[in-house]
C-alpha cells in the first residue's frame, strides 16, 4: 500500500466529517434562532428542548472537528446553509423533523465511505451520532404529530412554560439518560 493511497483514503473521510461538521453548525444557528422565536411566543418548554438539542449539535460539532484535526485536516468553519427565520410553531416541528432525517440519510452515507476507506473510528463517530439525531428526529416527529392532532389544546398547555434550561449542559441527549 503506497502512502499516497492511505493520504488520499484520510482525504475523502476529512472531506465527509468536514461536511458534517459544516451541517452541525448550520443546525446549530437554526435551532438556536427556534429556541429564541419559541422563547418570545411564550413556548418555554419547546424553547427549552430546542436549546439542549442546539447543545447536542454542539457537542456534535466538536466531537467531528477533534476527529479531523487527529486525521491532520482542518476543521471547516462554514454552515453548510443559513437560517429559516420567522417560523411559526406549527411550521418548526416538522421542519427540524425533515433536517434530522435528511441528516441520518446523509451520516448514514457518510459512515459507508469511512467503511470503505478503513477508517473504523469515524465510521464509529458516526454510528454514535448517528443515533443521538434519531433521537432528535423522534423527538421533533412527536412534538409534531401532537401540533398537528392536537393543535390549539397542545399548545395551550405548554404556553406560559419556563423556557430555561437551567445548568442542563449535557444537552438533550444528555438530560434523556443518553451519551
């Protein structure tokens, strides 16, 4: 195996981490931008979940970035996208639904060209992450399907809810029992 073919296999698994990591800091500006909007709309507790789930994708950023500077890349500063401001209750939840899903697709590839390039941690990085936007997705899909079978009587019932988040810095997963 020549060193040229190992540089070019740790090339094509920096360039997908760096993908991710450039969808994580887009997901971060747009759910932070949700935690504010659901905050002002008086949806503290939707506001506060949005924020640990912000958190998470955080925590998601770092853990690709650490991972690329140990494979001697450099860690992209750029989201992959900008914000959908303005958003309505009714529209966020099947939004951020859509994201997650688009996200676990997106891994999921991006998991298979680590496999094929023999880099078995950030195949694992991936598995882990993975699982943690299932969460996500879950979650948003839920909140969703409530809004939508629910509607005004769901949202009665968190409107007036605290929106802090209080110490919670684990982020979601972390305040589920999870990583």
């Amino acid at each position: 195996m020549t060193q040229g073919a190992k540089e070019e296999r740790r090339a094509k698994v920096i360039e997908v981490l760096n993908q991710a990591r450039s969808m994580e800091l887009q997901a971060i500006h747009q759910y932070m931008n949700q935690h504010y909007n659901l905050d002002d709309m008086d949806f503290g507790e939707l506001a506060a979940k949005l924020k640990l789930i912000a958190i998470d994708e955080m925590r998601h950023a770092e853990m690709f970035a650490e991972r690329i500077k140990e494979l001697g890349g450099e860690p992209t500063v750029s989201p992959a996208g900008g914000v959908e401001k303005g958003q309505d209750v009714e529209v966020i939840f099947p939004f951020d639904a859509n994201v997650e899903d688009e996200t676990l697709d997106i891994y999921n590839q991006f998991l298979l060209v680590c496999r094929e390039n023999g880099d078995a941690i950030s195949m694992k990085l991936f598995e882990t992450i993975i699982e943690e936007e299932q969460a996500h997705f879950n979650y948003f899909d839920n909140v969703s399907d409530h809004i939508k079978k629910l509607g005004a009587s769901y949202l009665a019932r968190i409107a007036g809810t605290p929106a802090e988040a209080g110490t919670m810095s684990g982020g979601f997963i972390g305040n589920q029992g999870g990583a």
